[in-house]
C-alpha cells in the first residue's frame, strides 16, 4: 500500500491550537515570528519550519484577482532583504504598542501597510 500523503492542513491546524493554548512568549520581533513559523510547521520539513526562504535572483508569484479572475505577476523581496526588512517592519510595531492609541480610520490604514510590507517581505 503506498503511503498517504501528509494532510498538511491537518497538522498546522493542531499546531496552531497548540499556539493557541501556550504561545510563543517574547516581543514580536523577528526571531518571535520565525519560532511560531517553526511551531507551526514543526512536522513538515519542507516548509523549512522556522527558516526564511532561500536568497534567489528574485521571487516572483502569479496572483489572482478574486473579484475579476485578473493574473498578475507580484514581485516580493529578495532572500537576502528580508531580515534587515523584516526587522524594521516589526520594529515599527513596537510589540503593537503603536496601534493601542489610533483611532479606527488610521488603525486600519496602518494595518493595511503592515500587511502590504509583510506581504512584500514574504520571509517564509
């Protein structure tokens, strides 16, 4: 009999419950987001848990559009930005200390960049 394949949304589903009830303690920084990486992808080896992506002479994804079936190319940061961009990104945060004041217009204008330079940094 051959041998099953791994349900991939199963384990990090468990995983990520296991973050749930006893998560990863620390500021979230870098080295924060690189251990629930890990956690998260502890029983898939090639997902380099906790390991950012390979340096490449660039990273490129064809995405769609949801609403309008559109195909774009999206260019994400190079392997060996993403520490140093990472570490600013995060840094910004301040452990989220800089969205606690904000009122609803500017959180979710701040959210919006947070995830569009996370997005672009795409470090695993």
């Amino acid at each position: 009999m051959a041998d099953q394949p791994l349900n991939e949304g199963r384990l990090t589903f468990a995983r990520i419950r296991e973050l749930q009830a006893d998560p990863v303690q620390g500021h979230f920084d870098t080295a924060h987001l690189r251990e629930v990486h890990r956690r998260i992808f502890q029983d898939l080896d090639h997902h380099r848990p906790g390991e950012f992506r390979a340096d490449a002479p660039g990273h490129f994804k064809m995405r769609e559009l949801e609403a309008s079936g559109e195909r774009h190319v999206v260019g994400y940061a190079r392997g060996n930005e993403i520490a140093e961009r990472l570490d600013q990104v995060l840094d910004s945060l301040r452990g989220g200390d800089t969205l606690k004041a904000l009122g609803t217009k500017e959180f979710a204008e701040r959210m919006g960049q947070l995830y569009g330079d996370l997005d672009h940094i795409h470090p695993f």
